[in-house]
C-alpha cells in the first residue's frame, strides 16, 4: 500500500509521518507549498491513500488535481510540533490507526 502524507512544506509533520510508517508501507511526504518535496500528479497516482494534516490541505489537493477521485484524509494536526517530536509520532499513530491495516510491505 502507498501512502502519502502531505503538510505545507514537507519538512515536519508529513516527513515525520512518512519516516514512521515506510517499514510497514511504501510512503513519501510532499509540502504543497514545497521545492524539493511538492505534491505532484505522480504522487497523486502513486499513492492508495491520501493523509494531509489540515481541512485546507484537502481542498486544496482536491482543487488542482480535480481529475483523479482519490479519497483524502485529514488528520487534523496542528503545525505545532517539531520533525520527529515523540508526542508528533504517537499523534500521527493514533489518528491514523483506523486508515491503514496491520500488513507488512514485502
């Protein structure tokens, strides 16, 4: 399954949450507001699921990539939290647990 976490610059909460699941899923982050990490259509192709962390994120991503029906799921994050911060990554777990099953990739 790929997964794929998107925050306004892919520098914290969707690098976080990328590098917490990639042994148990193919993931990558992106920033919508990002140079070196921008949501791009392959990343909307690519990915089975959508995690952004903001309503206005989801919008967004809807917006400029109308054509693809992919389902997104806010996880409702606040951006105040630092890459890789413990309570980051419980939060991240918890809101989470229900989207994704318990398989490991190959």
């Amino acid at each position: 399954m790929n997964l794929l976490f998107v925050c306004n610059f892919g520098q914290i909460r969707s690098r976080t949450a990328a590098e917490l699941f990639q042994k148990e899923y193919d993931s990558l982050y992106a920033g919508l507001f990002s140079q070196e990490h921008p949501v791009t259509e392959d990343l909307i192709i690519w990915a089975d699921k959508i995690f952004v962390v903001e309503e206005q994120q989801k919008s967004m991503i809807k917006e400029m990539f109308s054509e693809y029906k992919k389902d997104i799921i806010n996880l409702d994050i606040p951006n105040s939290y630092f890459y890789n911060q413990p309570e980051l990554k419980e939060l991240i777990k918890t809101k989470t647990q229900q989207y994704l099953p318990k398989i490991r990739k190959n």
